[in-house]
C-alpha cells in the first residue's frame, strides 16, 4: 500500500518535524509513505468571504497536481465522518483488499480546502468537530495511520 499526504503549508517548527520523522519512519514497516507539501496563500486578517474562496482555489489547485486517478482520496474535514482508531485501520484494510493500493489524505491550509478537491474526495474524515493547526493535523494524521497499521497487523498498541 502506498500512502500520499498532501498537506498545505510547510512544517517549521523542529518538534513538529521530529514527530513527523518519527512516524514516517515507523510506517515504512507497513506502506510506502509519500508527504508532499503545496505551497499555502497567506491569509490577510479579515478577509471577505471572496478573497477567501480565491484562496482555497489557489491552494486547490495546487493540490490536484498531484492527486492522481488511481488514488483513494481521502479528505480532511470538520464536517467529514468521525471514525475510531479501529475504524481507521478497518477503512485502510477494506481499500487494500478492494484493491485501492494508493491512498492520498488531503489536509487543507488554515481556511479549509477549495471545492474542487471536496469534489474530487472519495471520503471526508473527521478527527474531531475542534479545529487543530494544519501542522499538528499532520502529526496526528501519521500516528493514526501508524495506529490502524498496527491493529490490522495485530500487534499491540495503547488504547
């Protein structure tokens, strides 16, 4: 199984790559592991609803470069279905036994993800109602991934 993260936004503080590092290395037991960062749109304070939109459709664009055909494209959202660890690593086991060998997370930058991607998903996950920096998100999303990896292998995690 191949897993692409493509996240808005670069990583720049050094716990938050370290975290990153840490996962990624422990996934390449399990898949082969793909993050890809798209360049984000600086936000001004107050932007209309408008500037906004432009914003996403920028960062959209950016993002579908790289989402391809065969991938499984699974998109991060506060309005997406919540899943338990469990859930998580029975999604990534059904698709791999379907056949779906390529699955891409999307995490949007701080105003969300442009249409054109929502259109594109395939599934809309939710971690939580709460929002979480896109940095953070990105950890969370690993060790996660990292988690159902090993539920679907039997081996032990913590609850």
């Amino acid at each position: 199984m191949k897993i692409t993260v493509i996240s808005v936004g670069k990583i720049k503080e050094k716990y938050l790559k370290d975290a990153i590092a840490e996962y990624s290395k422990r996934l390449g037991r399990y898949c082969k592991l793909e993050i890809i960062e798209v360049q984000d749109e600086k936000t001004p304070d107050q932007a209309s609803e408008t500037v906004e939109k432009q914003i996403r459709d920028k960062e959209a664009e950016r993002i579908l470069k790289y989402i391809r055909d065969d991938m499984y494209v699974i998109t991060l959202e506060i309005g997406g279905k919540m899943l338990s660890s469990e859930e998580l690593a029975d999604k990534i086991n059904s698709l791999g036994i379907q056949g779906k060998s390529h699955i891409a997370f999307v995490i949007g930058g701080s105003i969300g993800l442009g249409r054109k991607v929502l259109v594109r998903s395939d599934y809309a996950l939710s971690f939580s109602r709460m929002t979480f920096p896109h940095q953070l998100m990105r950890v969370i999303l690993l060790e996660q991934v990292y988690r159902g990896y090993r539920i679907i292998n039997g081996e032990p995690y913590h609850k």
